[in-house]
C-alpha cells in the first residue's frame, strides 16, 4: 500500500471500488499513475466502479507450504470501465472459469482489511 493507492483501500472499506480518473481528461488510469499518460495531468479525483466486469485471465495460486490447501483463483478482470484490475476470484473451481465469463465485485474482509474479491455473476456474456 502507498500513498497513490491509499484512495482505493479507503474506498474498499466503505464497499466501494474506487478507480483513479484523471482531472483534465476524465481518462480512468489503474494502478494509479502519477501523471495522466493520454494529457499529462498531474491531478486525479476519483470514480467509482460499477464492479463488473469480465475475466481476462486467472491462475490458481497454492499456498507453498499447504500442500492440499485448495489455492485460490487470482484473476485479472477487465472493468466495465476499461482497466485491469488484478484480484481474487471467489465461490468457484478453476476449471469452471472461461474467459470472458462475467464477474461482479463482492467485499471481504481478510484479516481485519476489506477487500474488493470477484464471484461470477453466472449471466451469459
Ligand atoms: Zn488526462
């Protein structure tokens, strides 16, 4: 966590998914960037998320030292509104996810810090 991001776990307390758009342009930049790439600002605000979006890619991660731990799915989601965000995919097995199956923010708390997780919403795409 850094003084960049510090917005976005803010808003995952409050339940909501805070992206970084840039002041002059309204471009949506993730991870946060210090300056606007398509104009060259240097002031953010912030928007909030819809929450859905579309698995891009995913990998089960095992934890090393838990051999029959069943892992979770890491995914990269692509937002509605048209960045990547890197999380966890919740309530599935690995090899019930596609890509491009839709997915909807859900928040969890994990050792006392909320975080912004995925499950699938189960609509076609
Ligand atoms: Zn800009």
């Amino acid at each position: 966590m850094s003084k960049d991001d510090a917005f976005f776990w803010e808003g995952a307390q409050e339940g909501r998914l805070l992206l970084r758009s840039c002041a002059s342009c309204g471009e949506i930049a993730h991870p946060p960037l210090p300056m606007c790439p398509h104009c060259h600002g240097l002031e953010w605000g912030t928007v909030e998320a819809s929450g859905r979006g579309t698995v891009y890619a995913w990998l089960c991660s095992k934890h090393p030292n838990q051999a029959d731990d069943k892992g979770r799915i890491v995914v990269l989601v692509d937002l509605e509104e048209g960045v990547r965000l890197v999380s966890n995919l919740l309530d599935t097995e690995i090899d019930e996810v596609t890509a491009g199956a839709p997915v909807a923010v859900t928040f969890v708390e994990v050792d006392g810090q909320i975080l912004p997780q995925f499950r699938m919403t189960g609509d076609s795409a």
